[in-house]
C-alpha cells in the first residue's frame, strides 16, 4: 500500500548541445602565463625548439569558448545528472554519504599538490594517515598488512590473481597451480581478473541453499588449484555458512583463499576475514568507507593479507620508523612489482580514513545493523506487491545487506520488463536499481540496497515510487514501455550501439558516419 | 519493539534512522524483537568477539577536520615549495572550474543510473572521448583506465590477441612505474597469455629509441612496439616514423604513449604511425594527489579488429525515441568483464570516471588555441631553465635539445650524489629532479628535471643559483 504522497518531478532538460558543437573561433576560456621576454631572448621561438617533422601542422579541432561558457556547460551537465539528488538504493555499490568535510581537506595543496616522489621526509602527513588506515582496516579484518596501489575493487582483485602468481612462482609450483576456483554468484571481476592474469578458471554453480555445496568444492580442488576467490555474503543477501570448511579445503590442497569483501557492509564488526581463515581480503574504500563514487572512481580497493603473502605485496609499502615518522619502502625480490603506478588513489584513503574515525567502532556496529534492518524493512514491505517475488525465495534465514527481488511475475502479466520500470521510476527522480551481475538465474532481477544513509522516509519513497510504477504497469503498459517521460531526454535507442557502422564514441566518427560537416 | 538496550543506535550524522523512532518503526515493520535475529544466517562462531580497541570516534566534523588538518599539515606541498619533479605525475596548473565541477555534488557521488538520468554525465564522458580522439588523431576512444601504464599494459594485451603473438619490443628509456605495470600485465611464462618483453636500448648520443637496437632486434613474431613520445627522458622520438614503419613491415602493432598536454605543438600520433595510442590523463586539469590524479586511456582508428579487443567501457553518441534528440549508451558492453566475466577482454570495473569531467573542461577551456600556446610556453621555460642549468660548471644537461618538459641533468662532474644535491635543495624548499641514479645507473648522477607553465622566469632563476650553489 502507497504511504506516501507521490511529489511532482521533471529532471533538468537544457537541450544542451556537444561542447563540440559549441562557441566561436577565437574564443578563449584560459591563457598560459605570458612567457617572460628574457627566457623568449634567450632560447628563441618556440616551435624552433622543436626537431624537424615534430612540428604540429595540423590544427585541432577543438571547441572554443568563453570561460563562463565552459562553466555554465559543464554546470548544465551536472544537472542533467540525477545521482544521489533523488534516491538511489543502487544495489551492490553500498550509496552512502559522502561527507562534504573530506572535499575541503583533500583540495588542499597538503593533499591536492602533493607529488609521488616528494622525499618522505615532506610526506609524512600522507604516510601517517596510511599507516593509521592500515591498522584500523587490520582491527577489522584480522589480517596484517594493507596497501591501497589498487584502483578499485576489481584491481584489488587482480591484485590478489598477481599474488597468487608470485607466490607460487616462489615456491616452484606456478605451472601445476593453474586454476583459480570461484562461484557464480562471486563479482565478475574475480574470474576476469584471474583469467587475466593467465589462470584458467573453475565456476561452481549454485545449488538449492543458495550457494554451491562442500562436496562441489571438493571434486575441483586438486593439486591444480592455486586459489579459490569469493564473496560472502553475496549480493544476493545469502551468507556461506560452510565457508570455513571451504577455506580449510583449499588449504589443505595447498591454494589460497581471497575474501572478496564487496559486502562489508552489513557484516561490519561481526565477520573479520582472518577468523574465517582467509589468507587475504578486499575492501572497497569508495563504497563501504564513505569515499566518493564519482561515477566510477577514482576508487581504491583495499588489499590486506596476513603474513604469509605480505613478502608478496606490491610496492612501495608504508613503513613506520618506530619515532612516529615513516618511509617508504620497496618491495623485495618477491614482490609483484606494481598494480599501478605509485601509492594509490591518495585523497580517497585519506576520506576512508575520515569516515571511519567518524563512525568509530559502534557507528560502525550501528551501520550494519541499520543496514541489515533496513533490507529487511524493505522486503517486508516489497513483496506485498503483486509482481514482485523475492529471488531464491526456499533459501531460510533473514537476508543481509540485499536481496535480489525479481518482477518476472509482472512481466508476465503486463509484458512490462525490468528495465521500463528502473526507466519509469526516473520519472518520478528515483534513480536505477541494480539489476543483476551476469550470470543472470533470476529472471527480471533487481537488488537494492538501503544501507545505512536513506531514511525510513526515503525507503517508503522509494517503494511507493515502485508501487505506483507496477499499478501503471498493469494499467497502462504503454506508459511505462515508452518511458521515461520526465527526464532529460526519452527512451535510448539502443540498436546502433553494436552496428559498427554505426557506433560512434567520438564526435569526428559521428560526423564522418553521418555526414555532418563541422 | 526493542527496549532501551545495547542495540538502539547512536544518533549519527551520517545515518538517519540511527534515530530512535526510525530504527524502532523499522524494527516493528520487519518483525524484529533483537537485532541478531538478522544474522540467524552466520554460525556463531564465524562471529568475532574480541576487543577491538579501535581509536575513539570523532563524529563531530569539527574534530574530524582538526584531526586530520593536523597531522596532514606535516607535509610539505609542491605549491609552498618550487616543484622540479615529473617523472609520471606532473604540475601543472588546474583552473578553478575543473575542481568546482569534480567536486559537484551530482558528479562526485553517483554510481550508476539509465541512459535518461545520467545523461548529463554520459555527455561529459562522450565529449572526453571525443576531445582526446581530437588529440590524438583517433576516432575510437574508452572510458579512462586506472593510469598511463594500465592502459599501456592492456594496450599491450590488445596488440597480442589481435595478431596472436607474445614479443612486445618497449623502449628502455620507459618509466620504471610504468615497466613495472608492464611487466605484471604481461605475466608469467608458466600461465596463459604470457608476454615477453624486449627493451630497445637508448642512443646514448641522442636520448631516443637505437634504431639499430631496433633493428636488429624486430622479427616476424613481434607482435607490438611500445613507445612514449615524448619518452620518459623527456626526449621526443623524431624518427617515430621510421620506427613505425619498421614495425609495419613486420605486421607488428604500434603503441604510441603521450601526454596530452604536448599535442598542441607535436603532431598526433596517428600522424607518424600509431596503430594505439595511450596516455595519461593527469596534466589535464587534475591535481597530482602524490600520485592519486593518474589516469590513462586508450585510442586507436575506428575499426572492428581494434575496437572489439577493448577491456574498457564506452559511450556511444545515439539517438531516442524523440526524433532528432540526442543520448548516450554503453557500446561493446557485452565484450568487458561485466558481460562475459573470465570471457571478457581482461578486466574493467570501477576506473578514474570522474577525472574525465576535470579532464573535459580543461580541453574546453584551452580549446586549440589553449593548447598550442600551452605547448609553446612549456618549451621555452624548459629549455631556458636547461640552458641556464648547463652554465653551470660541472652540471651538464644530457640532451640539450629536442625535449619538452622534461630533461636529463648529470651531476658526475661535481662529485656529488643527486640525492644530497637534492637534500639541499630540500632545505632551500625547492624539491629537485626525480634522482635517475638507481633506475638508470648508465646515466651516472643524474636527475630528471620537469619545467611546466608554472614555473616563472623568477622561479627558474632560483633554481639555478640554489643549484650553482649546492654543486659547488
């Protein structure tokens, strides 16, 4: 039943044309500092100072416009960007609040002009806060070291997939231990990194309890594995409550077990990744720890390991001196070398740092609670409408952080699918759901995600939005199939996005494919 | 409904049903007596219980900003001090409205929306791609990567399935950062997709690529050459056509690094034979972060071999159901690892997205015009500050010319370690070249010197006499 008062919404349409297609020649939105007339006696004009055949001949062409004219463009566009202005239970990527003090301090020359290679001695700052992270994140999990080189969870991964190289490499075993064991329900970066890093990869299904059995696991461990990379809980909401005896077999078979902890959120203060047994884990800095999402990253994914593989770690590590003062050091002859370049997404580490000195160790506590409780909040309220059913539904137990719904039942009906309702629900300023990672064994799915930041208010909203969206959906299909009708712009035309006649990814392979001069 | 007891939340900024009535409404909706009835799924003894002596909670933002402020007012900034280091980061200056739009409330938080409610931002992303292809000279560009040798390393990848050879040829002047990107991209012999990779020596003489080292060392099972240009020695590659071609004729791939900011003055690479073009996207209009504003991308020509081993994600300009009216949309989504996990091409996931907003209104800003006189301006300020460097005795700049940005000075002749010259400098907080001694010990002392728009002729001043000053 509908318990709020449904408000009135038309997004932000300014018809606002490619920058591309904007200005006029000679406009000019910066200027270089005049170059000083000693240095120009001195070496000369410019394009002299260039070898012959390296001169630039041909003009871009770029756009030219006033300063304000960049500003009030790219103004614009933010407006035509929903994100967090509405409500966004976007599952799996944990939307919380990103605390607007941390934008002050990281846009600070003590952060923002701060350079890779400074001596340490001037980055002591910097080095202080990692290191503080790194052992608050060690309480958390159990584990014994945390570097931040990777650029998001997937990197994170793959950074786990290169450790998991180095370290049988070191022991002489790399070319038997070949394959890395992992779930259909683990992230999709947990195998695609793997396999790139040259691992063949073993997916176990899963079975009626929502997640393959011990004995599935069994017959795949061999000699062969390497290492065995999962979630848990995953985003279905379905904790492995096995996943000890797991870790257990792939040890005994001499593997290593990763924690991909994408799911923190719900299981803060209660599950730490070394008690499990795991060997390493992950944290998703701009998801669970408050950073921003940006649209995706600058983000980090926190790599703890314990002991064992921290000779394997890629460099340069966080050291401290013993006085309060800390260096940087490489990493030896076992390390992985780099992820990436230099220490990692610096100003995001600083903001997880932030957050969790905020929350503390109860806020943390609470937040897992208020998650949980809000999921369950939800799916109280979310299956008594008609259409909705709850994926996996013979699995027993209350569900965590998510759970994944699916609206198979009202696509039945109405010929309504999964994707005109997340559109429908733009209209009224909610944003997407998440729908399902691949594989897909949920027909018509989408997982939400309350989390710790939505009010009560904001989850009946959001329901109510859905409600009223389903109710269309059996009234008037056509409505929902053609929408969204309050946005930006109107229902994408997906079918010349795989036509390579087509596709255009730049404005001058637009122009050429249809004829558009400048 | 719960009694007063140890699971009611504390109210907290952050969280609004910490709130007592919302937390019970919820309670009494989802038919909850105790909160650890929501974890009836976890065994009891996967449940940690002991202490956890965590440092005290901070909510007020007051204690947090003090808190934090001070202990990062430790660090010395390059913008209180004169700034010499490059080397894969570099400062540049960032205007004003490209961190106004970075740190938008609508730009910096979201995740993910429709096609419809992230229009604004796929826009923004649209004109990244588009602006850099303008750069470069390509008509195929994705979404940012991780930094310049990720996408150098995955470009790598590409060239490898593409014509299904495992030999990549890099020039030895290559960024240590970067090799070692490189290298864990390229793997290990005992897996699958092994890469080996051959550096091409340095022409001691001029700073570039050995086109004799390249010769003799090119084959029919090279699958790619890689190479910056500029090179990480500042030196820019002017026999990059001949390189290229010598890598045609052995139907190897050509990948061509660059930094975006030089190519108002240098020709694109798809001019002298780049097949893939990457880079970083740092210089434009992002802050050096001690390294966390890196970025990369990828581009080439807008052909099926190229674009269907892409592992990143890319919008695509496309239309709606509105005639005439313009949207955005994923592209060759089912080919990345979200489509096909352990079958995609490599991996995406979370990249550096928001740095194409700053990314996007600095090309805006420059504009063609911008970015000539940008290139212009680097030019001369390096290569006065190297001319003004080389008078001084016992200091000599390696490869007095042909270079942008970036130079080589030697310190041999003075006896004196880059690294004291450098702690002296440190005192007269100047931060001197990127020490060279270890990564290229051929090279003797010597220390890679970075002169951006910047720099004043004041500035460049004092660095001369502190230098002329501490190599005494």
């Amino acid at each position: 039943m509908i318990k709020s008062k449904i408000r009135k919404y038309h997004a932000p349409v300014w018809d606002e044309p490619l920058v591309m297609q904007m200005g006029q020649s000679g406009r000019r939105g910066s200027i270089a500092p005049v170059t000083e007339p000693k240095i120009v006696e001195t070496v000369g004009r410019a394009l002299d100072l260039l070898p012959a055949g390296m001169k630039r001949v041909n003009p871009l062409n770029l756009p030219e416009l006033s300063e304000f004219e960049v500003q009030r463009h790219y103004l614009h566009l933010s407006q035509q960007t929903l994100g967090m202005m509405g409500i966004s239970l976007f599952g799996t990527c944990t939307m919380k609040y990103n605390p607007r003090v941390n934008e002050r301090i990281v846009y600070q020359p003590f952060v923002a002009e701060m350079h890779p290679h400074q001596d340490p001695e001037t980055m002591q700052g910097i080095l202080e806060i990692v290191n503080r992270f790194d052992h608050l994140l060690r309480k958390l999990s159990g584990l014994d070291k945390f570097v931040f080189q990777a650029g998001g969870g997937a990197d994170a991964a793959y950074t786990q997939a290169c450790i998991t190289r180095a370290y049988h490499a070191s022991r002489g075993e790399l070319a038997q231990r070949n394959e890395i064991i992992t779930t259909a329900q683990a992230h999709p970066c947990n195998p695609a990194t793997a396999a790139a890093a040259g691992f063949k990869i073993i997916t176990l299904a899963l079975e009626d309890d929502g997640f393959p059995s011990v004995e599935a696991l069994k017959a795949v461990v061999s000699e062969r594995t390497a290492a065995l990379m999962v979630n848990n809980p995953d985003d279905i909401g379905i904790y492995n409550p096995h996943i000890k005896e797991w870790v257990k077999i792939v040890h005994d078979a001499g593997g290593l077990c990763f924690y991909d902890h994408a799911n923190f959120n719900g299981v803060m203060t209660r599950i730490r990744a070394a008690e499990i047994g795991f060997d390493a884990c992950m944290y998703m800095l701009h998801k669970t720890f408050g950073g921003p999402k940006g649209g995706g990253g600058p983000a980090v994914g926190a790599y703890g390991c314990n002991e064992k593989l921290i000779p394997f770690l890629p460099g340069p590590t966080v050291e401290e001196n013993g006085d309060g003062t800390f260096y940087l050091k490489e990493g030896g002859e076992n390390s992985v070398g780099r992820i990436r370049e230099f220490l990692g997404n610096i100003p995001t580490v600083i903001r997880a740092y932030s957050w969790t000195r905020s929350m503390g160790i109860e806020g943390l506590r609470d937040a897992a609670n208020i998650s949980v409780l809000a999921n369950n909040y939800m799916e109280k309220r979310l299956l008594e409408i008609p259409g909705i059913t709850k994926g996996m539904p013979d699995v027993k137990g209350r569900r965590l952080e998510m759970t994944r719904y699916s609206l198979g039942e009202l696509t039945a009906d109405t010929g309504v699918s999964c994707l005109d309702v997340q559109n429908r629900m733009t209209d009224y300023g909610v944003d997407a759901y998440w729908l399902s990672h691949e594989p897909w064994f949920i027909p018509e799915p989408f997982t939400p995600e309350a989390g710790e930041l939505w009010s009560v208010e904001d989850i009946d909203y959001w329901i109510d939005v859905l409600e009223t969206v389903c109710n269309e959906a059996r009234s008037n299909p056509e409505l929902v199939k053609s929408s969204p009708h309050n946005q930006v712009v109107h229902k994408q035309n997906s079918t010349n996005l795989s036509d390579p006649a087509k596709w255009a990814t730049t404005w001058r392979a637009y122009k050429r494919k249809y004829g558009i001069s400048n | 409904m719960i009694e007063k007891n140890k699971d009611l939340p504390t109210p907290h900024p952050f969280m609004a049903n910490s709130a007592e009535a919302s937390f019970n409404e919820m309670l009494k909706v989802a038919n909850v007596t105790n909160i650890d009835e929501l974890f009836e799924q976890i065994p009891k003894d996967h449940i940690f219980k002991g202490d956890w002596n965590f440092d005290p909670a901070l909510p007020s933002e007051a204690a947090i900003y003090k808190h934090l402020t001070k202990i990062l007012r430790k660090n010395i900034s390059a913008e209180e001090s004169l700034n010499f280091l490059g080397a894969g980061c570099w400062q540049h200056y960032v205007p004003a409205i490209c961190d106004e739009m970075v740190t938008r409330t609508e730009f910096l938080t979201p995740v993910w929306g429709t096609p419809s409610s992230d229009h604004g931002r796929n826009q923004v992303w649209f004109e990244f791609q588009s602006q850099i292809g303008e750069l470069v000279g390509m008509e195929f560009v994705g979404l940012p990567l991780y930094s310049y040798g990720t996408a150098g390393g995955h470009a790598i990848r590409m060239a490898a399935r593409i014509n299904k050879r495992s030999k990549v040829l890099v020039q030895a002047s290559i960024d240590p950062e970067r090799l070692a990107v490189f290298k864990t991209y390229c793997g290990y012999p005992e897996l699958s997709g092994y890469i080996e990779i051959i550096l091409i020596d340095v022409d001691p003489k001029t700073g570039r690529m050995s086109l004799d080292d390249l010769k003799a060392k090119i084959s029919k099972d090279v699958s790619a050459i890689y190479f910056d240009n500029p090179n990480y020695l500042g030196i820019i590659e002017s026999e990059a056509k001949a390189i290229s071609q010598l890598a045609h004729d052995v139907g190897a791939e050509v990948i061509i690094g660059v930094d975006p900011i030089s190519l108002g003055v240098l020709p694109s690479p798809s001019e002298y034979g780049a097949d893939i073009v990457v880079g970083t996207t740092q210089p434009l209009g992002v802050h050096m972060n001690a390294g966390g504003g890196v970025g990369g991308f990828i581009a080439t020509r807008d052909d099926e071999k190229y674009a269907h081993e892409y592992p990143t994600l890319q919008v695509s300009l496309t239309g709606t159901s509105e005639p005439g009216e313009m949207a955005f949309g994923l592209t060759l989504f089912e080919q990345s690892s979200y489509g096909s996990r352990e079958n995609g091409k490599d991996w995406t996931g979370n990249s550096v997205y928001l740095w194409t907003v700053a990314n996007a209104t600095y090309m805006s800003l420059l504009g063609p015009t911008g970015f000539a006189e940008i290139g212009e301006n680097i030019l001369q300020r390096s290569h006065y500050a190297a001319k003004k460097i080389a008078e001084i005795p016992g200091v000599i700049v390696t490869w007095p010319s042909g270079f942008f940005k970036e130079f080589v000075v030697n310190f041999d002749s003075t006896k004196k370690k880059v690294s004291q010259i450098n702690k002296s400098l440190l005192s007269k907080k100047i931060f001197g070249g990127k020490d060279l001694s270890k990564d290229f010990p051929h090279l003797g002392q010597s220390a890679l010197y970075c002169v951006t728009e910047i720099h004043t002729l004041e500035d460049l001043d004092s660095l001369v006499s502190a230098l002329a000053e501490v190599t005494k």
